[in-house]
C-alpha cells in the first residue's frame, strides 16, 4: 500500500490524500485546492501498480530518513506511506528531501492527477 498526503499552506497549495493498493484499487481524497474535491476511486492497470511498487523498492524506501525538515514556514508537508512484505515506513517531507524521495512522490501525485477517476457517493 502506498499513501500520499499533501497538506495546507498559507497559499493555494493542493490539499488531498491518495492510497493506492498493490492490486490497483485506489482512492483519492480532494479537500482543498484541487479540481476533485471529494472522494474517488480507480483502478489502475496491473503493470502501472506493479511498476509504482517496484519503484519504491529499488529506491530503498525503508532506508530514507523519517523526516526531512527546515526551520522555515509556509511549506505544504508530503506525508508518503509504503508497507510491504510487513514493514511499513511514513515519512514527513517538509524541506530538503533527497531527489530519489521526490521522484517517488512524483510517481504518485501524477496518478492522482490523471484521467479516470470517478466519483464516490457520500451517503
């Protein structure tokens, strides 16, 4: 399971979460500052998952630090989840995360910005 949590900032910053399974079920939540405001789901093809978790694994996710930070303010923070085989590992991105880390993000927030999401009903 991979998840994604991008947080407010005194801007425009995009405020959502995205969790996405190792079979391709995901799901998206738009709070703020997003064009999906809600929650949706999608399925993303075998491979897109199977490549996403791979990436992960061969950028040694485990080994990164737990938390990147500086003594700025009015940063959004990136919170990124992977738990594999076990193990899981969150992460509090707020400044100066290494490339490889940012990349990973990336990765994701690309899946939450396609295509092909479709509305969940709130009852």
């Amino acid at each position: 399971v991979i998840t994604l949590q991008k947080t407010m900032c005194y801007g425009k910053c995009p405020v959502y979460t995205i969790t996405i399974h190792g079979n391709g079920q995901s799901v998206y939540v738009g709070k703020k500052n997003v064009d999906k405001i809600g929650k949706y789901e999608k399925r993303l093809e075998k491979v897109e998952a199977t490549n996403l978790i791979k990436a992960f694994e061969e950028a040694n996710f485990f080994d990164f630090q737990d938390e990147y930070t500086a003594k700025i303010t009015d940063l959004p923070t990136t919170y990124i989840t992977f738990s594999s085989k076990g193990k899981t590992k969150k992460i509090r991105d707020y400044y100066g995360a290494p490339e490889e880390l940012k990349k990973l993000e990336k990765l994701v927030e690309d899946i939450a910005n396609s295509e092909g999401w479709t509305k969940i009903n709130q009852e």
